[in-house]
C-alpha cells in the first residue's frame, strides 16, 4: 500500500492508527523500538503481511511460554557509529562501551533465536541475520574497564609508562615526606601537606616565609596567608614526570583511535545489527499488545472478503484495562464481492461510528502485521487503498463547513477510488439537509462507476 501524504493526514487520523502506534510504543524496551514503530505503516502485498503476522504470532508463543527476549544493552549506538567513520577519529571509553554492549546484545538475540526449533523459523530467520562480531566487542572489553578506565594491558608500551610513572611518583613522594619532616623547615611550614597544582607535586609554606625553601610559587592559598611551592629537589623529577603523563595520555589516544578504527572496519554490519535490534523490539512491543487485546492474526485475502467476527475496537479494550471503560461490545462485519456496500443506521449513540472504526482500524492494524482483536477464524482483505471521513471535519481557517470540508474532500479522492480501496464515510449527509445527503449519496454511487466495479462503500447513515 502506498500511504500517501492526505491519508497519513487524514485516514490514519481518523481511524485513530497513531493511537494504536502509541499504544505499542508503550510495548518496547527501547528507544530503537519505539522508533521503529512509528515507522510501521500499512502495506498491501500479501507475502510481506502474512510475514509480518507470523513472526508476531512466533514470539508470542514464546511470551506465553513465559520466556523473554534477551534485550538488555539495546541501544542507538548511530551516532557513534557516524563519528567513528571519520578517519583517525577517537571515541571516548563510554561510546567504545555502549558499542560492545550493543554487540553483546545481538549475540544474544542471535543465540536465542538459534536455539528456537523450526516452529518459530520467522524468529530463527532473523536471528541469522545478525553479524554480532563478538572480537570487537572482546577488543574494547580488555581494553576498557567498566567504568571508563583504560586497563594498563590495553598496550604494552601503555603498562610501561604506567609502571615508570608509578616509580617517578613514589620517588617525588618520598623525597617530599622527608622534606616536611626536617626540624628547621617546621617554622616555615604552613602544614606538612604534600599536593598538587598545576599536575606538579609543592609543599604548603607561610606567605610570611617565602625565602625558607628554594623553588618554585605555582599558588596562593585563598587567605593569601599560605604558599604552594615546588621544592628545586624535585623540580627534575616533576619534569620527568610531566614527560611520562604527557606519553600516557598519547598512548591512551592511541588506543582509543585504535579501537575506534576497529568500529569504523565494522561499521556496515553494525547499523545492520541495529536495525535489526530495531525491528526484533518492535516484534516484541507487537506481540506484547496482542496479548493485551487478545488478539489473533486475521486470513488474508485479496478478493474482497471482510469477515471480521467479535471484533472489538482496540482503544475501547484498553479503556477498560485500564477502568475507564464499560464492557466493551464485540461486532461482526462481514463484506465480500457480491455485497460492496454497507449502510449501517440506527439511533444517535448506537455504536454506528465506533463499528465504523473498528472495521477502518482493524484493516490498518492488519495490514501493519498486528494483530487483531476478533475471533480466531476473522479474515481481512488487503486493500490497495484506504479513505475515511469520520468525525466533524469543520474548517475554520478556511472559513469551510462541515459539509463543505467533506464535500471538497470527497472530490479530491474520488479519482482514487477503485475496486481496490476501502472507503468509509461517517453521516454522508452531516451539516445538511437530509435530503441532499441522499443525492450525494445517490450521486456518488453513480460517479463511482458501474455496480460491478463498486469500491467499497460503508457507512453510516443519519437515523
């Protein structure tokens, strides 16, 4: 089905399909998922449907079965991943750790899927897909602790430098520690504090005393009353050490460069996994909702049977999940070839509108590979095109009425109109007189065309 621009503005709003969307988006683990299913939109093709419904009808079976989907660590890794395609990019540990995580996470999928039987191959045909490279995500693992920290086996060179900073800063200390305790250095000793300004380690004198000890003034104390200096003693050593930092921090980048550049040679399979990670949540928020409507996945058809049996509308279910509904009442509809016309009548609040609906919503809900809320041996047609008119469509901007708004656009669908589309048309006489509805209604039967080649046409009628 191709959804054009006026029916996502228009049909879908009307039907109330952007509720359902956020319905399941309340079913996700993940923001991958919940974008994915604003993504999901009807199709028409037969094969691509009833692949849709059978993978969301696998892993229900597997949610009642009381197992669950291993989707722990999903997350949208994309933005990393368009960075790191820059040439000699750097990743910091957190992004390097987030893409390991999203790895681990689709070798978990990959697994689960795998050890499903052939009774779930839609499942198992997904779990294939996934490239989930685990050298990669083993690379950064011994490379990065878990809270961001460069491990010092990261690199050779990296545990070398490290080890010799560990030695200089021992020295620098101890040559300190004996600095303070000498007796006559006691008065010009603010406190026997060794610490650090400017990444060099000083010693705290009296403002008073700044001659009592040769070096260097990198500070003053807030009060102004308190000096930081650097001893000569250990100027040299400061500077060696200086020399050792400025090296780790370069082997550190190299590191990170490094397994940046590991991400980059993987890229492509990555934002595959991703998507893929994607759309297993949105099978996953699919499957959950259908439990919460007890739904079923409906026959499919292409020669125009509707047989839609205790259907009831799905926003009404979760009215009443949630206690602000009354019981909510099953409808059958039934429709095929030698019947394409439906006039529903009755009294004002007799549900004409909510059947409506439900017949508009569920053909959508369908068509998008969810399941239906009806009884089990339910059949849908798939259709090329879907329009409705339901609701007061007033537009004031436009200074149109009601019936003006529908009149102007029942023309611009009309051309549209085929032995392939489902029409719905809420009160065709609404905002006028009733015996012009009854000429529009008259009229458009025979615009439409000849009665062999009538599009569907329900609707409800005024009482």
């Amino acid at each position: 089905m191709e959804i054009t621009q006026e029916m996502d503005a228009h049909t879908l709003s009307s039907l109330e399909y952007d509720e359902i969307v956020s319905l399941l988006k309340g079913f996700t683990s993940s923001e991958l998922g919940r974008r994915e299913c604003e993504r999901i939109r009807p199709l028409s093709d037969p094969r691509q449907v009833g692949k849709l419904l059978g993978e969301v009808t696998a892993l229900k079976e597997i949610l009642e079965g009381e197992a669950d989907l291993p989707l722990r660590g999903m997350a949208d890794i994309e933005p990393i991943l368009q960075r790191a395609r820059i040439e000699g990019a750097i990743l910091p540990p957190p992004e390097l750790l987030a893409m390991a995580a999203s790895v681990r996470t689709s070798g978990s999928l990959k697994r689960f899927f795998r050890e499903l039987d052939e009774h779930f191959a839609p499942l198992k045909e997904i779990g294939e897909a996934f490239s989930a490279p685990a050298q990669l995500a083993q690379e950064i693992e011994q490379a990065i602790g878990p809270g961001g920290e460069i491990y010092d086996e990261a690199s050779p060179h990296l545990k070398d430098l490290r080890g010799k900073i560990n030695k200089v800063r021992e020295a620098i200390q101890e040559r300190l520690e004996a600095l303070v305790r000498r007796k006559e250095l006691q008065e010009v000793l603010q406190d026997e504090v060794i610490t650090q300004r400017n990444g060099r380690s000083v010693i705290l004198i009296r403002a008073d005393a700044k001659g009592g000890i040769k070096g260097i003034v990198h500070d003053y104390s807030q009060s102004r009353m308190s000096l930081y200096v650097e001893p000569m003693e250990v100027v040299e050593r400061n500077n060696e050490l200086n020399v050792l930092v400025r090296e780790e921090r370069e082997e550190e980048e190299k590191i990170l460069r490094r397994l940046a550049a590991l991400v980059r040679e993987r890229r492509e399979e990555l934002l595959r996994d991703l998507a893929l990670q994607a759309r297993v949540d949105a099978i996953y928020a699919k499957a959950r909702l259908s439990i919460f409507l007890n739904g079923v996945p409906p026959a499919l058809n292409t020669e125009g049977r509707v047989r839609i049996t205790a259907a009831r509308h799905p926003l009404l279910i979760q009215a009443r999940q949630e206690g602000k509904g009354d019981e909510v009442v099953p409808i059958d509809l039934n429709l095929d070839r030698s019947q394409r016309i439906l006039v529903i009548s009755g009294a004002n609040t007799g549900g004409k509108t909510v059947a409506l609906k439900t017949l508009g919503l569920l053909t959508l809900m369908a068509q998008a590979g969810l399941h239906i809320p009806a009884a089990p041996d339910s059949e849908v047609n798939l259709f090329q095109a879907i329009f409705a008119s339901i609701g007061d469509e007033q537009n004031l901007q436009e200074h149109l009425s009601t019936f003006s708004s529908f009149v102007l656009w029942l023309n611009r669908v009309l051309d549209r109109i085929d032995d392939t589309a489902l029409l719905l048309i809420d009160e065709i006489g609404v905002g006028t007189e009733y015996s012009q509805g009854a000429a529009l209604a008259m009229g458009l039967w025979i615009i439409s065309g000849r009665e062999a080649d009538m599009p569907w046409l329900p609707a409800t009628s005024t009482p």
